[in-house]
C-alpha cells in the first residue's frame, strides 16, 4: 500500500480553530470538513504546514505563529488503498479574514470539538488532539503569563467536556479534568476562577462544553476591557512597566506615548516587550532591572503599570519578581503604581502561591553558591493606586468583594464530593 507523508495544520484564534469544507471536486475526500493540508515537500513538514496555510487561506509568516509539532501518525485508507503519515500543526494565527483557494468550498471558525460533529477527513480529531492543549502543558508553561495560560486551561476542560457529550458522557472525567486543572498552577488565579466558573450549576458534559467555551471569550473580552480601562488612565503620558502581560502591553500601545521597560532578568522577557512597544511607535527605553529606581528618580514618569498573575483579597498583587521593588521606588518619587489584570485574577485565598525558576538560571558555576530564582514577589496593596480591571479601578474594599463572588464560584466542588 502507498504511503504519503501530509501535513495537516489547525490554526487558533481566540479559542477557535479554522476549519475548511473540500471544494466537490478536491483530489481527496470531497464535500468533507478537514484544516489545512498538503503533501510534505522537501523533507519540511513544518516549512510545508506555513507553505500550505498561505496557499489555501492567504495567511502569511507575518499573520501565524506555529507555536506545536505533534507526534506523526499512520492513517490507513483501504478504500483508497494507501496510507497517510500525518503531522500535525497548531498554529496560532492573527486575524481572521482568510482568502480560500480552490481546494475550500467554505471555512468556518469554530470550536474544534465541532470535529466531533461532522464528516471530516479521517482521523481529524486524532490529529487535533496531537497538537492541543493539555493538562500538561497548562501545568508546564513557562513562557506565557496566567491570562494566556487560563484560556489554554479552558480549551482543555472546553475539549474533554465535547469529546465526553460526543461519547458517553462521563461527568466523572470531566469532574477529573477540572480538579486537575484546579491543582496545575495554584498560583495562578485566573486559571482556577475560569475553571470554577464553568463547572459551578453545569449538569452534564454539554453544560460544560458550553461554559468553557463561552468562558474563552469572556476572557479575551475582560482582557481587552482592562487594556482600554489603562489606556484611558495613561492618556499618553510616560510608563515604566517589567515583566510581560499581554493586557498591560495592548494599553500601553494605546495609551502611552514613551515606556521604560525593564528588562526582567534572568528571562529577560522584557526585552521582547520594548521591541513589541517600539513597533508601536512608542518612545522606549530598555533598563536593567536594578536601575528601575534610578530612573524613577532621574527621569518624568508618569505611572508604573505594571501585570498581575494574581491579586489576594486583601489587594496585594502577586507578579514577577521586581514588581515590589517598582512599586516601592514609585511610592518614593510620589510615582502613582497601578496593576492591570481582569477581575478573574483575583483569588479567594490569601496565600500567596509563589513559583520559582531554575536556579541555574542565576548561576550554574562550581562554586558553593545557592542561587535564588523566584519567579514572584508580592506587592502590598497599600503601595498600589489600585489595581485595573474591566470594572475600572479596584481598590482593596473592590477586591474583597470580588474574591466573595470567585469563592461561591469554587462552591460546585464541594456540592459533587
């Protein structure tokens, strides 16, 4: 039997994937729905997925990001008689608006557990499931600050829920999913309320499919609320800001005209921050985290804003390390410091669940050194102007309240045990 070697690339945006319906007269599987595909040229399979996603929807290098390689595996055709040697791809893509070619007939954004529910390709979702999120990843992402990785948290819980409803829709695994999640990354708040928020009143697996998935949006939405909420507050004024949060970037792109950005050791995030802000036309400059203080002091700021990986109930912000030293050194030069982050990041406990890196990070030498790595440190509320939200300017009355509502949330895990 012949074997072919094919790509098949799904590309996300906002929670969603493309999906593409075959053209009547395509090569292969006519009138079914499948992602964007093509035999593997040059021994490339990733170079041929980027090749493919422009040919068949128009979007370039500049509009996607392949951000996961699955595992290749075997797909047999007897009707066919051949066998496909599939390697799938996710990529994360910019915008929406996609120019078919001939091969499509029509694309749809949707869920992908929409895979579940037509005539695909074969193996469709097996391929899908190759490259999407898991509890795993959520749990050992690195990169990505708590808004990024909640909404993967979502997709997971959102991807068991409709793989459950299209099977035998067994709550208990959905139920196994959530509290694995719960417990993936307690110090991210975000991840545990979104969580909570779709499993609290759901009844079944298409309850929850439904929750997570409008969840996605609403995260997407708060985080764009909160953006403007800051933009509004800077109205083109000068910032300093550390570290990376995806809110605190799109209001300052909005709304700040210059930016001081630390650079954010020993990952030095920071560094792809001030690119990003000087592609924007901002006026930026980049400094070490240890002259945070000295340019507070030497230079006109107008605010230190900075992200939040979790606000506690009494108004402290846990973010990475170096934001309590902003914040104190802003409190000196009578610098107002403000936190941005969507009110799902506010937790019901008031445990500071603190992460920490490789200490090698620091130092990886012989000497008897211990090297410390933390990745968060934690600001106290009275050092803060308040933290920004898609309600507005919380105070820490404000974000008591808010944790009352996120721990009646929590409540579906003890009405299931």
């Amino acid at each position: 039997m012949d074997e072919a070697a094919v790509v098949t690339c799904f590309l996300r945006n906002r929670g969603e994937v493309l999906l593409l319906h075959r053209a009547d007269d395509a090569e292969t599987y006519p009138g079914r729905w499948g992602t964007v595909t093509g035999y593997v040229e040059d021994d490339d399979p990733a170079g041929t997925a980027l090749m493919e996603v422009e040919e068949e929807t128009g979007l370039g290098d500049d509009d996607v990001e392949l951000v996961r390689a699955g595992e290749p595996f075997v797909v047999r055709d007897d009707a066919l008689g051949r066998q496909w040697r599939i390697h799938p791809f996710l990529g994360d893509a910019g915008r929406r608006d996609v120019a078919l070619n001939e091969e499509s007939a029509a694309a749809e954004w949707t869920s992908p557990t929409a895979i579940l529910r037509r005539e695909t390709v074969p193996d469709l979702w097996r391929s899908y499931e190759r490259v999407a999120p898991t509890i795993e990843t959520v749990a050992g992402d690195a990169e990505h600050g708590s808004a990024y990785v909640s909404i993967r948290g979502l997709e997971v819980l959102r991807d068991a829920a409709g793989a459950a409803a299209a099977g035998d829709d067994d709550w208990a695994r959905i139920v196994e999913v959530a509290e694995a999640l719960l417990d993936a990354r307690p110090s991210m708040a975000a991840l545990g309320n979104r969580v909570n928020r779709a499993m609290a009143g759901a009844e079944s697996a298409d309850d929850v499919e439904a929750a997570a998935t409008d969840g996605i949006e609403r995260a997407y939405a708060a985080g764009e609320a909160a953006a403007r909420e800051a933009a509004s507050l800077l109205d083109g004024g000068s910032v300093l800001t550390l570290s990376r949060s995806g809110t605190v970037l799109d209001g300052l792109r909005e709304g700040a005209a210059a930016a001081i950005v630390a650079e954010s050791r020993p990952a030095r995030e920071g560094v792809g921050v001030a690119e990003s802000l000087a592609g924007a036309g901002l006026d930026v400059t980049l400094c070490t985290d240890a002259a945070v203080a000295h340019l507070l002091a030497d230079r006109d700021v107008d605010a230190v804003v900075v992200g939040a990986d979790a606000v506690l109930p009494d108004g402290r912000v846990v973010n990475k390390t170096g934001t309590r030293a902003a914040a104190l050194a802003a409190a000196r030069e009578g610098v107002p410091c403000y936190a941005v982050a969507a009110v799902d990041k506010v937790q019901t406990d008031d445990v500071a669940h603190l992460e920490a890196g490789d200490p090698a990070a620091v130092y990886d030498g012989d000497a008897p050194i211990e090297a410390a790595n933390p990745t968060f440190d934690v600001t106290p509320a009275d050092l803060l102007a308040g933290v920004v939200t898609e309600r507005g300017v919380l105070d820490a009355e404000g974000v008591t309240s808010v944790a009352e509502e996120h721990g009646e949330l929590a409540g579906w895990r003890e009405a299931r045990s």
